[in-house]
C-alpha cells in the first residue's frame, strides 16, 4: 500500500500486532488533568487558540477543521515547553517525596525549595523546541541545563537556547546520537538528570512524564472542541519520536473509549520510523539511521519512543510518511488563509498536517487513502500546529520564496 517515488505521500493502515496495551493507563484523563494544574499554576500560562477555518473546511469539501495553534504557548513559539517543565517538576517532587500538586510555579521557584532541593543539572539533546523548552524551564526554576543538538541545527534554534542560560552546543551527529550523547553525559555529572522526549529500554518515567505534560494540549483541545458543539471525527498528529502522537491519541483513546475518532500518525518521509514500524507490521519497531535530511527539523528523529509506540500500535488507525513539499504546503496554507479565516503561522514541523489534509481532499492520487480514512462532508478534523515560525529565516523561505514548491521534486530547492 502507498506510493512509488520520493515524491508521493506513502501510507498504511494499522496492521500491527497488538499489545497488552498497558501504557494507555499513563495518559488517562486524570493523568492529563493533573498536568494541567501544574501548568495553570505558572504565571505566564494561557490557554493557546483553537482556530476554526470554517471556509477551508468547506473548500476542502469537510464539515469542519480546527487547529490548535502551539505558536502561543508560553511566549515560546512552540508546544514543547509543557512536557520538559512538567518532568521537572515531577522529578524534583520525587525527590522531595511530594505530589506535584504540592510544588506548583510559586513553590519551585521560591528559595525556600532551592534551599530545600539544591541545584541539579538537565541535560537534553534537541532539534530546536524541546530543548528551549527544558532550558526556559530549568532557568526559571534555578537550575542548569545542558543541551545538545545535531548537526544542520541553525544558529536561531541554538541561540534561542542559549538566552536561557543553558549550555549548549552543535555536534557533528544526528539527532538520535545527540540523545545518546546527552545520556551518558547526564549519567558522568553530579546530580544529572537526562529530561529526553523519547524512551527506551530502563528510561521510560521521564518521557512517560513529558507526554502526560503534552496531555495539555490535549485537555484544551478537548474543551475548546466541545464548547463549540464538536466531537471530533478525525486526529491528524505530526510524530517526531512519538511524543506528541502518543499522548494526543492516548488522551483521545481513553476519552472517546467506544467510539474514539479516525486517528493518523504524520512523520516525514526522511525519518518516518513509525510507518517503517506499521509496513513491519510485527509489532516491533524499526530505526531509521543517517542524517534525516528534512525541512522538519523537529520530526526528524529515528527511533521511536517506546512508551509511545505501545499506544500507537493499539489505538492509531494509519501512518502516513511525507515528503517536504506536503509540509511546505502547510505552512503556506496557513499563512495565506481563505478570506474569513484566521492566519496561522505555522513551521515547518508543525504543518505538515495541514498539507496532508489538503492533498487528501484535492489530490485524485490519494483518494484510496481519504476513502481508506472515511474523509468526507461530514467529517470533523482536528490539527494541532506544535510549532510557529520557530526559525523566522526558514520560515520565509518557505512562505515567501517557495522553498520545496515542486512537488514532484520536492528536495530540489534544498
């Protein structure tokens, strides 16, 4: 199933051999809800926009079409902050024998717990968000941070890291080797704790922590859905590791149990190691190696997260791997909207749903995955922008210059 050539979008349902689904627990609706009052806490906290295009959905032939737009949250342009502060805060009540509710913003900043707690120091690797997120964090809250980010990265993700205090550097590897890297140096450092996105084999309570924090997100979305009289049909959500995908569609998973929407994982093509994992279909997971080269710069990440994987394998319906132009084309989609609608300002990683939904419903070449997913008029569709212009130079590349403009070529503007 899906296509032949680099330039088309390739897909597969899900085929996969089940688990005992035993992650599905750690993104319940009281998991979330907790996370979500350690997030209301902080003083810089706002509920980010649920934009309706109303006149899109109807150009698209969709009853409706919302996006959570991320480029709000926490005045950090991207969504990534409210898993690494929320691991934080998990790790330093565990290590004070608290409940997080008992160390919201006010209490982790006071100097009463610095006192209390002393000074540790996070170590993470990143392609640009998620490290700005636990560096933002960690130097509100006093402590250090230490940040690694692979080869490609632009000096505006690593600067953007370094107002926050951090130390941080550009090494000649890929993101996947970062992690490792980062890992060992967390373990060799007095009171290092790794605060990673992803999981493996022996480290899987921090990520189970950032996903629940991305659990937000999915909280908000969920409100703002049903205070406009939505229950969503379909979940289109970006997978870079998995994080994010896993927590959306674990969150939605358990809260429409009997019914739960049309769910699709979206990875660029350049490291889509979840749909790898969904072709193998065998349940376990396959790794993509090299460089990843991708306007996506937070999805290109090779190895999947393995407390993610167990929810996706049981409750995602397709994955779907994209070429750059399918991102691109998001990006412009957003930022020059039908008259009526909101501009959204939406990067590269964090469009590349919107650029999928609008090949499915206009391209003829995919119409057995749109009727495979049971897109049509009364279809209710939920995208979730993680990022805003979080690289402004790329950004306007894209927007303005038409970067990856040819789909049929998509990587010869690169």
């Amino acid at each position: 199933m899906g296509n032949t050539t680099d330039a088309d979008i390739k897909w597969t349902l899900n085929h996969i051999a089940k688990s005992d689904d035993k992650e599905l627990k750690n993104m319940s609706l009281e998991e979330m809800q907790k996370a979500g009052e350690f997030h209301r806490s902080f003083p810089q906290y706002t509920v980010t926009p649920l934009t309706k295009l109303s006149h899109l959905a109807e150009y698209l032939g969709l009853k409706r079409v919302y996006v959570k737009d991320e480029s709000y949250r926490f005045g950090l342009n991207a969504f990534k902050v409210l898993g690494g502060s929320y691991a934080i805060a998990r790790h330093i009540a565990k290590e004070l024998g608290k409940e997080v509710s008992e160390v919201p913003y006010n209490v982790l900043t006071s100097d009463e717990l610095r006192e209390e707690f002393g000074q540790a120091t996070f170590f993470t690797a990143t392609d640009g968000n998620h490290g700005r997120g636990v560096a933002w964090a960690a130097n509100k809250l006093g402590q250090k941070c230490v940040v690694r980010m692979p080869k490609g990265t632009t000096q505006t993700r690593l600067q953007n890291i370094a107002k926050e205090n951090a130390e941080v550097t550009i090494e000649d590897l890929n993101y996947d080797d970062c992690v490792r890297l980062a890992a060992k140096e967390a373990k060799n450092t007095y009171r290092g704790i790794m605060v990673q996105d992803t999981a493996w084999e022996g480290y899987e309570e921090i990520p189970t922590w950032i996903m629940q924090g991305y659990g937000t997100l999915a909280t908000e979305a969920d409100r703002q859905l049903e205070e406009d009289g939505c229950r969503p049909t379909h979940i289109f959500i970006q997978a870079g590791v998995g994080s994010l995908a896993g927590a959306v569609i674990g969150y939605f998973a358990n809260r429409f149990k009997d019914n739960p929407p049309v769910m699709a994982v979206v990875e660029a093509k350049a490291a889509d190691c979840l749909y790898r994992s969904a072709v193998q279909a065998d349940g376990k997971r396959v790794d993509v190696t090299g460089d990843m080269l991708t306007i996506m710069a937070g999805l290109a990440c090779g190895e999947a997260n393995t407390v993610s994987w167990d929810i996706l394998r049981n409750h995602a319906d397709a994955f779907i791997s994209c070429p750059d132009w399918v991102s691109a084309n998001g990006t412009r989609i957003y930022g020059a909207p039908i008259k009526g609608d909101e501009q959204v300002i939406s990067g590269e990683s964090g469009s590349v749903t919107m650029g999928l939904l609008h090949a499915l419903m206009t391209k003829g070449e995919y119409k057995e995955l749109k009727e495979a997913l049971k897109l049509d008029e009364h279809s209710e569709v939920l995208l979730v922008s993680s990022e805003g212009d979080t690289d402004p130079d790329r950004y306007r590349e894209i927007a303005w210059e038409g970067l990856c403009g040819n789909s049929k070529e998509p990587f010869a503007d690169l």
